[in-house]
C-alpha cells in the first residue's frame, strides 16, 4: 500500500527485548503489507517509519499475542513486560494521532 499525501509517518525506534519479541510474533502479520519481513530484517539501529495501517496491525498483533495464556503463562516474565512495553509506546503513538 502506498502512502497518500495526508498520511502521517510515524517514526519509532524499537530495540532489546522489545524487539526481540517482536520478531516473535512477525506471523501474526502476514496480511500486513510487507510489515512483516520489514520487523524481521529489521535491526534496531534506526527509527523504524510506520504509517497508521502498520500501528493498527502492530496493535492488534500485541493485543493478541498479550491475551495468550499459552505464549506468555506469567505476565511477570521479562518477554511479556518487554512486549507491553512496547504495545503501550505504540498505543499511545496512534491514540494521540488519531483518538
């Protein structure tokens, strides 16, 4: 998908855990325009640029990946705090654009 000239680019820098579980869950993204190889060749030493389709699938991907009993059994592992982490910076990203 092509970004129009009224959509917004937002620029997030995603490294550590955070991005490491991340990666863990790339699959969950297939439907997702590229958004998926892009996280996993991403590397963390740049701020990654994400229109407002990949924050709302990065959102829902977390969202999904978080309410996993099966994925993450305690929610006091390193994985999952470092995943909510992260769902919580983006939440906040896109809520701020667009809410």
């Amino acid at each position: 998908m092509k970004p129009g000239k009224h959509d917004r680019k937002h620029v997030i820098l995603i490294t550590g855990a955070e991005l490491d579980e991340l990666k863990r869950h790339t699959w969950m993204m297939a439907e997702s325009f590229g958004l998926d190889r892009r996280i996993e060749r991403y590397q963390g030493k740049r701020p990654l640029g994400l229109y407002r389709w990949d924050l709302e699938c990065l959102i829902v991907a977390m969202e999904s990946a978080l309410a996993d009993p099966k994925t993450y059994p305690s929610h006091t592992r390193p994985g999952y705090l470092a995943l909510k982490s992260l769902y919580e910076r983006i939440k906040q990203e896109y809520d701020e654009a667009y809410k």
